[in-house]
C-alpha cells in the first residue's frame, strides 16, 4: 500500500509543464508562431542543449513524484500507519543507488574504504587496514589486480548495448520518417543523416547516443561500483547529485512561474496607464531593487525559520518542511528578480502604446483591459520568453551561494549548494577527498551551460533586431 | 528611502514579533516569560510597535520600537547589535579590509573586461573570436564557488605562493588582498566580457564607424577612440548595480577568504541571527544603491556631453 504525497512544489512544476505542453499546441496551432522555433530546430547547439534539459526536466518529474510506503501491520492496529520517509518514483528506479550505503568515505570505483581502520585479528593482534566496502566491487576477489580489468569488460558491455540502443532508434526514426515524407525507408534512413534538414537528426541521434551511453554506465556499472564515491555517511555522491537536480530545476522554474504573473501585470499596467498607477509601481520596485537581494533573501529567511520553529505542528515530514522552506525561497528570490524583467516590459509597453494600432483600437473605444490583454500582450509574450530562459541559469548558480551562506535550501535537503559547502571542508581532509566537488560541478555544469546554450538560441530566434543580421 | 526603511521594519518586527526573537535567543524550549521580558527591556524591544498609548505628549510616537530602531538609522545612528556591541564602530572598522578588496577588483576587473571584450572586437569573424565567445560561455556556466574552492586549493595550498585566507593591516595587506581579487575578476569574466562584445558590436555597425573608415583611420584608432567611447554608456549603466556591493564586499569572498570586512560581517550577523546587523546592513546597502544611482548619472554627462543633468 502506498499513498502518495502532494508536495507544494510538486503540484507547482506538474502545473508548469501542463502549461508548457499547453502553449506547444497553441504554438502547433499557429503557423505564424512556428518561425523562431524552426529556426531554434536548425540550430544543432540548440538542439543537443535542449535534449540535455530535457532529460533533466524528466529526471526532475520522476523525482517529482512522491508517496509515503505502508509501514508493516501489527496486531490490534486500526489504521494502515505510513511511514515517516517520503519517496519519489525516482527513487525506486534508482533503489540499487539509494541502498548500497558504505559506512563512510570511499573514491570511485573503490573497493576499499578511503581511511585505515583498526581491526582485531583471530590471534588478538590489531593491524590496521583498509576495509573493503559493503558494496562497492565486492565481486571482486582480489580487487587490486582485477578491478580495472573488471570494469573495461563491463564498459564494453554498456558500449555495446549503446550502440544496439541507438542503431534500434535509428531504425524506429527512419521508419517513421519514411511514412512522413512518404518515401520508402533505404531512402528515408540515407536523407535523415544528410546535412540540409530541417531538423538536425544527426546531430539529435549523436546527442541521444550520448544519453543512452550515460544512462546505460549508470544503471549497468553503478550496481557494483560507486561511480562517484561516497560521501561521509557512506551514501552513493552519484545519487545525491541526481537528486540535487530536482532542487535546482525547481529553483529555476519555479522561482520564474511564481514573479511572472506580478512582473506582466504591473509593468504593462505601469506603461499602458501611466499617471499615479506608474509612480506607485515604479516607487515600488525602485525601493525593492535598492535592498541588496541577498540581504533580503537572508532576512526573509531568517523569518521563515523563527516561524516555522514556532509552528513544528504544521509539517507532517521532514520532507514537507523542507519543500515549504524551498517554496518560499522560491517565492523570496521572485521578490528580488521580478523587478528588471517588470521595468522592461514598462518601457517596451510605453513605445508599443504610441504605435497606430493601439491608438486605433483606444479610438474605437476597446476597454483598456482588453486592449493590455489583446494587443500589448501577445506583442511582448518573446520578450517574456526571452528574459525567462535567460533568468533559468543564474537562479541554478544562485541556489550554490545561497546555500553557502545558510540561508538557501534546507540543510537535509539534497542540493548542489548544500554538496559543495560540505565539499570544501572535504578538500581539507587528508588525503582530499574530490567527488562530491567533483559531481557537484558535473551536473551543475551541464544544466547551466546547455541552458546558457539554449537561451542564446532563444534568444536569437526571437529577438527581431537579430533576426534581420 | 523612508519605503525601504518601512519594508525592514515590517520584515523584522510585524511579521516576526520581539516575542519570537528573543525566545530564539534563549533557546527554543524552556524559556520563562519573565526572561523573555527581561531580555527585551535590556535590548529596547519593550515598546509598543508604532504607537506608545501610555506616554505623553510626543513620547507617544518616540517611545516605540519603530522610532528608536527604525527612525534612528536615517542619522546614521545604528544603535547596538542585539548582542551589545556598537554596530555604528564596527562598520567603520570593517570598512577598509572591504574596500581593499573591492576597489582593485572593481578598477581592474573592468579594464579586464573591457579589453578582453575589444581583442575579441578586433578578431571579429575569425576563429579567435569564435573560441573567445566559447570560452566566456563556459567561464559563465561555472558556479563561482568552484573559481573559489580551485584557487584557494591550486594556490595556496599546491604551491603555497600565497595564504589561504587571513587579513592583517598595513603593508601585508597586498598578500592576502591578492588571491580573492584575482578570484573575484575571474568569476565575473565571461558573462561581462560577452556583454561587453555585445555592445561593441552594436556600435561598429553604426553609421560613424564606417565614415570613420571610409576616411582610412586604422582600425584600431576607430575602436579605441571611436566606439569604446560610445559603447561606455551602456556599460557605465551596468556598472551601477556593482557600487553598493563595492561597499557591502563581496559577501562570498570575505566570508571565503577570512577577510574582516562587510560581507563577512553581515555573514556572520545572519548565521548568528544577529537582526540588528542585518537590519543596518540592509538599510545601508539601499542608501549606497541611491548614490549608485546619482553616480551614474554624473558619469553619463562626463563620456556624454549631449546628456545634461536636468
């Protein structure tokens, strides 16, 4: 028996990508809106990039999935009691990952731990040795001489099994290629690698090697080894940092998700109506801009903690308490942001409302709602794209700093802030223990350069002064 | 101004009542009432929030909470900090370790920038140019925090050229001011730099630059006279959000290299849920935010001349 848990910030992000999907059909929908989107499909950056978020966006779904398991039954009990841990969907997938806990530090690909150990032999005499793992290559025999000969067989196995996987959906694409552009399939497989597509498929089909390879490596040799070490409690580095990935998405997304609504409304209000309506509104964000956001960030924080240590009745797990803390993170660094995207869009409304065809339909006596609503705001839906995507990979750096300065994410939260904090004490310890740093940055790197990418591609596609150059 | 000192005010005191903050103070659970009471008449928290029925005359709107922790700060007068020292000393104290660190980066880092963002310009179109924009977006997709960890870690403690962290006064300063001003120029270098070649290739486009080269100037007397100087606006624009951190210091690198300045400072005062410092802080950082900005504008009018104060 399961019984499944609805997160805050879950249902936000199932919200969000119900809206993305929404806005695809209305894209489908619209020919004149297909325009900036072939062109980012040509791009081949802006395709393998957006494959990478994408397999992110997934990882961060199926994290995105919580239940609470039935704890056993006892006798005379009344109601099933759940317990305490709240998993996600991921975390099943990954159990192999979630359980092999070492008892402490190890390095990838060890069989042994990282630090000595005294251990008291059968004759009473203690030598002191290093121990092997619980988990980690503990089919090996005698690791020293077998341990890489071990793994080189099994990365040709995974390398095997890759290059079946991609020839497998290299076949399944060419058929139905074929059946698109009615050609029969040699034909169709021969065109899909040639260079002038629409769609790049070469690259698309590298990109998905890459992926599958990566994917592959992880569920066939992280079985028995710990691609990335351990960390201090003997948890596997590779899973936390999987797991970070949902706590940085949902800081980039959300954070956007939650400051849109105030930032749309008040700068098009602020430009469209001029008069009080924009020196209020300008007072306002003039007067938040003016704080430093990270003091702002940290005192609201603070706040957040006051109350919640003054209200522990409300969070039925430790997870909920988390997510609040997160959510309203979230909320607080929509605070700080909103302000640029809303003096844009003031000023970018201010030119639009002089233009003949809001002047028309003011004359023609269209109400101002509908006039925001009809004719500013479908005009200004690239720049709000634009300034979302660019938005999405400095709030991901932001969260690293925040949580080094105490004030980000929960503490039991898994982040790539909260590793790489731990990790600089980590670097100091003799002999340096460098993988959680080390995955830290991997997966922090790649979410932000392939947004960076994707962004610029955005951003040429849709900005209009780019489009003529 | 008076709204960012309204906004603290509601942040610290209505939302979270003098109550909470002296029971975290205290510790959590056991506390009697009566220590709460007293910590707060040592502290000054015992007034009413806005609005003092009990005195008289215009003591009913001095002898408040709002007036004495909120008012006060538009004299410079920060009070004490709730754990007794004199917060006032203690920035002017910190100032300088701050300032150290904050100028050179801010001097150097620019000139960086700008010239790394012109040798781009120049190569425009070739392959240099191409790896340059490479490397800046990767530069930019790299947390800060790694630049510091990796420097502090290949520097110090590899080849031991320079301390880890640590500051003294006087003429030592140099060696430990160093690393974190090097660090810090670093962190910022792809993401302005880029910027920095966006501007300069929305001015070379422009009508002048090509009159400037149909009368056979050299290229590179049309890029330094002609289109840095125009190109200076919109970075003089961007710049201003950087003052007031100039200021506040860099809250990473301080805490990150042990330096005794601002950053460090307000650091401390949130881990130690010190909400008197932070308070002072924030309304201090809002008031350099201010002079940021009429900076600004006097610095438009002096790469500007067409630009007049009105």
């Amino acid at each position: 028996m399961i019984k499944p848990v609805f997160l805050w910030t879950d249902s936000l992000l199932m919200f969000l990508v119900v809206t993305i999907v929404a806005f695809i059909f209305y894209v489908r929908s619209k020919e004149h809106l297909h325009e900036p989107w072939r062109e980012i499909f040509k791009s081949r950056i802006a395709l393998a990039s957006m494959l990478i978020l994408l397999i992110y966006i997934l990882v961060a779904l199926l994290d995105s999935m919580h239940f609470r398991q039935a704890l056993p039954e006892t006798e005379g009990q009344l109601e099933t009691q759940y317990s305490g841990d709240v998993l996600s969907v991921l975390d099943v997938l990954m159990t192999p990952l979630r359980e092999q806990v070492e008892i402490t530090y190890s390095a990838p690909f060890a069989a042994h731990a990282h630090s000595r150990e005294t251990r008291t032999g059968e004759d009473g005499s203690q030598t002191r040795i290093y121990p092997r793992l619980k988990f980690g290559g503990v089919h090996l025999t005698d690791p020293q001489t077998e341990r890489s000969g071990d793994v080189l067989q099994r990365l040709f196995i995974v390398v095997v099994k890759t290059v079946l996987g991609i020839i497998g959906l290299y076949a399944l694409l060419a058929i139905l290629l074929a059946r698109r552009w009615q050609t029969d399939l040699k034909q169709a497989a021969i065109r899909l690698l040639s260079r002038k597509q629409s769609v790049s498929w070469k690259t698309l089909l590298l990109m998905m090697a890459l992926v599958m390879f990566v994917i592959i490596f992880i569920a066939d040799i992280g079985r028995h080894y710990h691609i990335l070490g351990t960390d201090k409690v003997g948890q596997d580095v590779l899973y936390q940092a999987i797991k970070s990935i949902r706590t940085g998405l949902i800081i980039g997304t959300l954070t956007t998700l939650i400051m849109l609504p105030f930032a749309v409304t008040l700068g098009l209000m602020a430009g469209y109506y001029r008069g009080w309506v924009d020196d209020v509104i300008q007072y306002l964000y003039t007067t938040l801009n003016s704080i430093p956001g990270v003091l702002l960030i940290a005192a609201a924080i603070l706040m957040l903690q006051v109350y919640m240590a003054n209200h522990p009745d409300m969070f039925e797990t430790m997870a909920e308490r988390a997510d609040m803390r997160l959510l309203f993170l979230c909320v607080i660094l929509g605070v700080t942001t909103w302000t640029g995207l809303c003096r844009l869009l003031r000023g970018e409304s201010l030119k639009l409302k002089e233009l003949e065809y809001v002047q028309a339909a003011d004359a023609f006596g269209v109400s101002g709602l509908r006039i925001l609503t009809r004719h500013l705001l479908p005009n200004l839906t690239h720049l709000i794209l634009i300034a979302v995507v660019l938005d999405f990979s400095g709030l991901v750096l932001a969260e690293a700093v925040l949580s080094y300065v105490g004030v980000g994410v929960d503490p039991t939260m898994l982040s790539w802030g909260n590793m790489i904090n731990r990790a600089r004490l980590e670097m100091a310890r003799e002999p340096m223990v460098w993988w959680s740093l080390l995955a830290a940055f991997i997966f922090m790197f790649t979410l932000v350069l392939s947004a960076n990418l994707f962004s610029d591609a955005v951003r040429d596609a849709f900005d209009p002064r780019m489009r003529h150059r | 101004m008076i709204g960012v000192n309204l906004i603290t005010f509601t942040l610290f005191f209505i939302v979270n009542s003098p109550d909470d903050m002296a029971r975290m103070h205290l510790g959590m659970k056991r506390v009697t009432p009566e220590a709460i009471e007293k910590w707060k008449s040592g502290h000054g928290y015992d007034q009413p929030l806005v609005y003092n029925a009990q005195s008289q005359g215009m003591g009913k709107l001095t002898d408040t909470i709002f007036y004495n922790k909120s008012v006060r700060l538009f004299v410079f007068d920060f009070g004490s900090s709730d754990d007794g020292r004199d917060i006032g000393s203690d920035i002017r104290e910190r100032m300088w370790p701050s300032l150290a660190i904050a100028l050179p980066m801010f001097m150097i880092g620019l000139l960086v920038y700008v010239s790394f963002a012109m040798l781009l310009v120049f190569f425009r179109g070739t392959y240099l140019d191409l790896s340059g924009v490479i490397l800046c977006v990767v530069l930019m997709s790299i947390s800060g925090l790694f630049y510091i960890i990796l420097g502090q870690f290949m520097i110090s403690k590899l080849f031991h050229l320079l301390p880890i962290s640590g500051y003294q006064p006087g003429t030592m300063a140099w060696r430990f001011v160093l690393l974190p001003v090097l660090i810090g120029i670093f962190m910022g270098l792809g993401s302005s730099s880029r910027l920095y070649r966006t501007f300069f290739l929305e001015e070379i486009n422009k009508d002048y630059v090509r009159t400037a080269r149909a009368k056979g100037l050299p290229e590179t007397l049309i890029l330094f006279r002609h289109v840095l100087k125009n190109a200076m606006i919109p970075i003089l624009t961007g710049v201003v959000a950087v003052l007031p951190m100039l200021f506040m210091g860099s809250l990473i690198l301080e805490s990150f290299f042990g330096i005794p300045g601002l950053g460090s400072y307000t650091i401390e005062a949130i881990s130690g849920q010190d909400f008197a410092i932070v308070r002072a802080m924030v309304f201090l950082g809002s008031v350099l935010y201010i002079i940021g900005l009429i900076l600004t504008d006097i610095s438009y009018t002096l790469v500007d001349p067409r630009v007049r104060l009105s």
